[in-house]
C-alpha cells in the first residue's frame, strides 16, 4: 500500500485541521497515511520552522506530503505555500467566496473562536465535560435532574465515548447508565429512572458486534457470549419500547452520527457556538 506523510497545521489547535482533514482523506482508502500535528503555528518564524520540515520530506521520501491548514495570517500562510507541500488550505477556501459574496474582507485575526465575549459559553463547555466524568457509566444517580440528556444501554454499547462527544461538541450535560444484570432480570427500568425517562435515549447495537467488542475486554467469557449478548439486547429493546424510549443503533455507525441523531432526536439545540480552535 501507498504510503504519504499528512501534516495538519494550525495557529490554534489544530483539532478541526485534523478533524477535518481526515475526514477528506478517507476518501482514498487505497492510501496509507502518516499524520503529523502542528499547533499554535502563530508566527512567521515558526512558519518558517515547518516548511523547512515540509521541504526534508520531499528530499527524503521524494514524494510531496499533504499539508492540510487553517492558517489565519497572511504571512504564514505565504510561507507555507511557498513550501513544496501539497497545501489544501481549508481557511482559504472558505474565506475568499465569503468575502466576495458579502464585499467586505475578512478580519483574518487569529484564534476568533475565543473572543472574551465566549467565556461564558466556553465555561458552559466545561461544565459539560465534568458532569459526563462525574455521570459515566451510573455514577453519581442522585443527580439526574441536572442531565439535558441520559443515555442507556446494555455494557458496551457506545455510552461513555458519546456522552463525552455530546459535552465537548454540544455542551450538553449527559449522563449514561448501564443496564445491570439486576434490571435485565427484572424486565423493567429501576424506578429511580422512571422519572427521567422524557430526557433518555437508548442506545441499542448488533449482537455479534457486541460480542466481538466484549471478548476485547473478557475473552471466552459468559458476558462476551454471543448468547447473552442476544438475550441482554432482546430484553433491554423490550424495556425501551415499554418506557416509550427513542431507540439509536450504533452499529457501524460513527460518534458524530449518534451525537447529531441525539440532538435531532431531543430537540437539543446546538449551545456551543464556540469552536475549540482551528
């Protein structure tokens, strides 16, 4: 398999740079890639600094690496693209049809994302991120009232990875539970649930595909059994539908799938409008 250095470079962060760059390259699967992160690329000098890196990848692999930016200033950006990378700057490509259309320019100021005026929504952020630690996995039960969301589903089912990416994303506070053997045997959900249920979403998924996820964790065990998986998830889709819960499966499904079927799902709007840097 082909094989091509990627570099993801940023003024910020450089998490949409790469969020979004790996989305384009998954496109060619024929093509095995090598990142490489660049955040806080803020001046010229350091510009400089990774062009120079740019350039040695060429000598050495005689091949142009892929250089995925979200570069804001000029004169960077300049210095970049005079490298002999092969540039797909996301900034650029945005910007420019945006200036002509509203026929003003841009700012091109650096790290607009956290302007002082979003600090309340940036604390809000956080807020989120601590209520799904302190609510993963049933802890803390006492503290539903608080939750814009809670998740359900049998061990394994995708709960702890889409809370997380309900908060960082959306700032929505997200609680998950999961259905013990206990609730399982009862057929019902416990009656300290009961009264949340109108902000519950379940999360169902595969049986074989829940099986080969177990085994990872317990191999040749009972509970990775293809067996109990079948009657784990049987049982919990019947306690959903019986509590009229709104049911996901996350089978082969992606965490930004799940995350926007939530909010859809919910009626929870988009609260972050705060980006967490190029």
């Amino acid at each position: 398999m082909e094989k091509r250095d990627v570099l993801f470079i940023s003024d910020r962060t450089g998490l949409t740079a790469e969020s979004y760059g790996k989305s384009l390259l998954s496109q060619f699967p024929g093509i095995e890639f090598e990142s490489r992160l660049y955040p806080f690329v803020d001046s010229k000098e350091r510009a400089r600094e990774v062009a120079r890196e740019i350039n040695q990848i060429v000598e050495e692999t005689g091949k142009q690496p892929i250089v995925v930016s979200t570069l804001v200033e000029s004169e960077s950006q300049r210095v970049i693209a005079n490298s002999k990378g092969c540039i797909v700057d996301l900034f650029g490509v945005f910007i420019e049809p945006l200036e002509e259309c509203l026929g003003i320019e841009s700012s091109h100021k650096q790290g607009i994302s956290f302007d002082p005026h979003s600090h309340e929504l940036y604390q809000k952020k956080i807020k989120a991120i601590d209520y799904a630690l302190k609510h993963d996995d049933g802890g803390d039960l006492t503290n539903y009232k608080d939750a814009d969301v809670i998740l359900l589903g049998v061990s394994r089912s995708g709960k702890t990875p889409t809370s997380l990416f309900l908060a960082m994303n959306f700032s929505l506070k997200t609680a998950n539970y999961p259905l013990t053997s206990d609730d399982l045997e009862g057929h019902k959900l416990p009656s300290f649930l009961l009264p949340w249920t109108r902000k519950m979403v379940a999360l169902t998924i595969r049986p074989a595909t829940l099986s080969n996820i177990r085994q990872q964790r317990r191999p040749s065990s009972e509970y990775a059994s293809l067996q109990t998986c079948q009657r784990e998830l049987r049982i919990a889709d019947t306690m959903f539908k019986n509590a009229n819960i709104p049911v996901f499966d996350t089978t082969d499904t992606s965490i930004e799938e799940i995350a926007g079927w939530i909010v859809r799902e919910k009626r929870l709007r988009d609260v972050t409008a705060l980006g967490i840097g190029h």
